[in-house]
C-alpha cells in the first residue's frame, strides 16, 4: 500500500489583525463630559438672580374668583337645588338674549365655559381657549354682561353649563 502524506490545512487565519477598540472607556468619558456641562447649567441657572415681573391689572381681574352668583327671592321653603344641570332632553337650552362684542386690535375668538344661572346671567367664566392675558380678560367682562332666557327643566329655570364664543373684532381706523 502506498501512504500518500495527507497536508491537513486550517481554516483559521494565522495574520495579524488589528486589535478591537474597547468603546466602553470612550462612551463613559463622552456621558460624563455631558453631565458635568448639565450640572454646571444648572448651577448657573439657580445662581443668577431672578426678577419676579408680577402680574398686570388686567390678569389680576382676569384670575380672581368670581363673586358667587345672585340668590333668587325665593320665599318657599326648602334647601336650594345646587345641582349644575347640562343639556338634555329634560333641560331646555338658555337662550340668548343680548350680547356685547369687545373690539380689540386683532382679531380672534376666546371661549368660554360658564354656568348660565336661573336668572339667566353667566357666572364662573373659564377660559376653555383664550388669545392672550388681556383679551381673555376683556373676553371675561363682556361675557358677563349677556344675557339670557335661562334653561329649564319641568318648567322651573335652573343653572346649566354653557360654552361661550366671543370674537374680537379689530378696531375701524378713523380719519
């Protein structure tokens, strides 16, 4: 028999290859620069002094709380119903009867969630959507002097809530 010398040849490279970078040292030094500069903005922020700027007139009104709503004259006894009714099919809807639009430099719409009270007079404005702080304001006042046919259920007027759209319109320039 003849015996062949068999040449046995491996599939593992044997040249030298570039060592592998270790990111871990370098992604800690990166993270660590990133909070000491977030550390020093927020020393610097709560070292330098503030001016506190208040509030203007017409925010202050803007932000107080409305005066309760006025009592009715009623003579028969009993507790007051304090329940806010929403409309339905028991409660009628208010309807309105007069109307005030503010003028202003722009134009725009606020609106306002009120209780429509049974005399018929909206009280607790909010603002749902506003411009800004004196037109939300002035969109308070003029909201206040609407008037409505108050909503009723079984016959009797009784405080629903309402959403109120005032619109500014901009003021007619004058020769």
């Amino acid at each position: 028999m003849n015996t062949m010398e068999t040449e046995f040849l491996s599939i593992r490279d044997e040249r030298p290859r570039p060592a592998t970078r270790d990111y871990l040292p370098i992604a800690a030094v990166v993270l660590g620069a990133m909070l000491l500069v977030m550390a020093g903005r927020v020393v610097w922020y709560y070292s330098t002094q503030r001016v506190e700027l208040g509030t203007s007139p017409l925010e202050n009104s803007a932000q107080a709380i409305p005066p309760p709503p006025p009592t009715t004259g009623r003579t028969e006894a009993g507790p007051e119903d304090d329940t806010l009714y929403y409309a339905g099919p028991d409660v009628t809807l208010p309807v309105l009867r007069s109307k005030v639009e503010p003028r202003g430099n722009t134009s725009g719409k606020v609106l306002l969630v009120v209780v429509i009270d049974p005399s018929g007079r909206p009280v607790q404005p909010q603002i749902w959507h506003g411009l800004d702080a004196d037109l939300n304001a002035r969109a308070m006042q003029a909201a206040s002097q609407w008037r409505f046919r108050p909503a009723n259920k079984n016959g009797k007027p009784v405080p629903v809530t309402a959403q109120l759209e005032v619109s500014f319109q901009p003021d007619e320039k004058r020769p």
